[in-house]
C-alpha cells in the first residue's frame, strides 16, 4: 500500500471512529448526556469531550503549525489521568460539569475533527501510530459510552430503554471442555497489526495440563449457586471478597431485580425477564471466583485463555445487539466476545515491556497495579477490540462493566 493510500485509509478510520461516538448519543435525551452515578463511571458528554482532548494534546497542539485551542480550560476540565500534561479535573465532580453545554462540546469535537482532517492532509508519516492510538483510544470509550450509561440510567425506578429494539433469546448448548496438554506456548501480540502496549512484547509461557468450558456460566446456571447459599457460604469466598459482599449487602448480580418471586434483569433494551441461557454478567471477581470454588473449578490464567482462542475467532458481521447472548443459531461454538472473561492473572507487564516515553506511556503502564486481567470482549466491545491477546483490566471489586465467567480445571 502506498504512502498516499495508507494515509487515505487512516483518514477514513479517523472519521469513521468519530461519527461513530456521535451515533451512539442518538437516542439520548440532553438530559441523559450529564449523569454521573458513582465516580467510576463517566457523563456521556465528558467521554465526548475525552476523546477531543486526546488528539488536541497529543497531536494538534505539538504537530499542526498555527493551532489555536477552542478553550483554554478543556486542557484541565477533560484530561482523565495524564499528569505529565497538567493537573486533572476530580473524577468524582465530572457530572458537576454542567458548563460547557452539550451543544458546546459538539462544537469542541467539530473543531477537532477539522483540524485534525488538516493534519491527516499533510506529510507527516512518523504520526500514523499516534492517531491510530487515538482512534483505538475512541473505541474504548464507545464502550464506556455504554457502560456507564447503564449504570446511570439503572439508578431511575423507570428504568429507561437506551435502545428500543426487542431482545432476542439465547439458546445456550449444554457445557462442553476442551483438554490441553502441557505445553511451551507464545502469548502476546504479532506486531501485525494494531495492539495497545500492554500486549507486547511476545514471549513464551508453560502451560501445564488443564481444561477450558467451551462457553461462559449463564444466568441459571449462576442462579443455582444463589439458591445454593453461594452468597451466604463463607468458605466459598476470598477473604477481600468476603468482606466485600458483608459491607455491600450483596446478594446477586447487578442489575438483576426480583418482582413477586421472579427474576428480571435490566439491560439496555429496558427491563427483561432474566434469559436462563444468556451469559452471566456484571459479576465481579470476588463473585466469579466463589461460583468458580462452588463448581469444584477455577478461574482460568491469562494464558491458558490467550492460547486456547488465540486462532479461532472471527469477527461477526451480524446485527448489534447491546446485551450478551449464546448460540442464537443454535449451532455449537466456541463463543467468546459476549461478556469481558475474568482470570486469576494479575495485571503485571510482560516480560521485556518497556513504557513508552512522554505523557502518552500513562496509557497503560501507571495502571500495573492491584488489578486483574479480563479477556474476550463483551457485546458493546468494538470489532476491533475484540481479539486473543487484548488485556483489559479491573479491580477486583468492580462489576458495573459487562464481565463475567468462564471455568477452568486441572486435569
């Protein structure tokens, strides 16, 4: 591919990436567009605005000769966590922002895309790799966009429908392993094509004698460890876990309501009878590593994950559907991208991995720390996103993104 053609394809991925964000407020009212309800989640139009700043910072004020800020403030109002480039406005206080207004911050992201469109015009191929992170770095806040506007909108007793369309059911086939050798196993990205840094470089990792369930837990599948006492039997539960579920009052998964002795769940599409076959969602580590212990099975490694779906997935080309499902075919699969896979891996640096110089090396690698790695992707994951060596990371406790469980055990 030519220079001209590589830059062309780039221009499209920017343009597409960002009408995209635009696309997924359509359906939103300008009242929805501010909600914040716990500091871990974000307002619809601070995401927005997130990802304007990203490339104003990070390539329109060092590299487009002549660039004139749309406001001086955003440079502190929108920075998320990067302290190399000035002092972050408080997480918790990001729904406070009811100044600028929504029409403000589409006009922010216009100038942006103007201006960016005037860079991606001029000869500049060392920017290539930073206006990709830039595009990824978008996607993983459509998802964002999703995820905590569920969480939002699941505080309101009506609870409201973000996309209106009916919910199809799943049709989950009854659990099935796949048995795996000892084996010397290469993990990490092949360079390829694009990876964030925390997935790299490659390296070897022995894995011993172990098996993989060929889907994630479902819903009735973990309704059983409920009716089982799973949240009442300490000895299932990790000590942090524990006291976890004691302070929270936990009793089941997030969002799932119990009206007149029947289970519903709340989803995107609105408030739905719970679909035994749908995979299990919003657990937290705590949670998935007790239903693990009480199915007399573990969480499985990162690596163990990586090497067993590191050449089978494909990506779908079907409708969108904002809420986990199994087998709608009915056809056997080894499914993944459904729901975010928890492991027992800690999220640490591979061997060799190196933080990038500058304020962009923030990305990933500050973040190495008294977290756990998720594979797989879920349904609100981009395409793209969605592939073997992609690491994601929580904190144990987390559950308001769409994680959940496969099972591993020793052979």
């Amino acid at each position: 591919m030519t220079i001209t053609a590589q830059k062309e394809v780039l221009t499209l991925q920017f343009t597409a990436s960002r009408e995209y964000s635009l696309s997924l407020c359509e359906n939103l009212l300008v009242e929805d567009f501010g909600l914040q309800a716990m500091p871990e989640t974000s307002p619809v139009k601070w995401h927005l605005a997130h990802t304007s700043w990203f490339y104003e910072t990070f390539l329109l004020k060092p590299y487009l000769e002549n660039y004139h800020c749309f406001h001086p403030q955003f440079e502190h109002l929108f920075n998320s966590y990067y302290n190399g480039v000035g002092q972050p406005f408080l997480r918790p206080k990001r729904g406070l922002l009811s100044r600028p207004s929504v029409d403000e911050i589409y006009r922010y992201r216009a100038h942006i895309d103007e201006q960016m469109l005037k860079l991606l015009s001029q000869p500049n191929d060392r920017l290539s790799s930073l206006v990709q992170l830039g595009i990824q770095h978008e996607k993983q806040h459509q998802e964002l966009i999703l995820t905590d506007l569920k969480y939002c909108f699941f505080q309101n007793p009506l609870y409201p429908q973000y996309e209106p369309t009916p919910l199809p059911q799943s049709m989950a086939m009854a659990p099935t392993w796949s048995n795996q050798s000892a084996t010397l196993t290469t993990i990490g990205h092949n360079e390829e094509s694009f990876c964030f840094d925390n997935e790299t470089p490659q390296h070897k990792t022995y894995l011993t004698d172990h098996a993989l369930a060929d889907r994630p837990v479902t819903n009735g599948e973990y309704l059983e460890f409920i009716n089982n006492n799973g949240y009442q039997n300490s000895l299932l539960w990790l000590s942090d876990g524990w006291a976890w579920l004691q302070q929270q009052q936990i009793t089941h998964p997030l969002y799932w309501v119990q009206q007149d002795d029947e289970w519903f769940e709340y989803t995107l599409h609105g408030l739905r009878p719970l679909d035994m076959h749908a995979p299990v969602s919003h657990i937290n580590l705590y949670e998935a590593d007790a239903y693990a212990r009480w199915a007399e099975c573990r969480l499985p490694t990162e690596f163990e994950w990586e090497h067993r779906f590191a050449s089978e997935f494909k990506q779908s080309n079907t409708e969108r559907c904002f809420h986990p499902l199994i087998n709608t075919t009915g056809t056997p699969q080894n499914h993944y991208g459904q729901v975010w896979e928890w492991t027992q891996s800690s999220y640490q640096p591979y061997p060799g991995f190196k933080v990038a110089s500058g304020a962009v090396g923030e990305y990933n690698g500050k973040f190495m720390c008294n977290q756990m790695v998720l594979k797989g992707g879920s349904c609100l994951s981009p395409n793209q996103h969605i592939r073997a060596s992609y690491r994601n990371f929580f904190y144990p406790s987390d559950r308001w993104q769409m994680t959940g469980i496969r099972l591993a055990k020793e052979l």
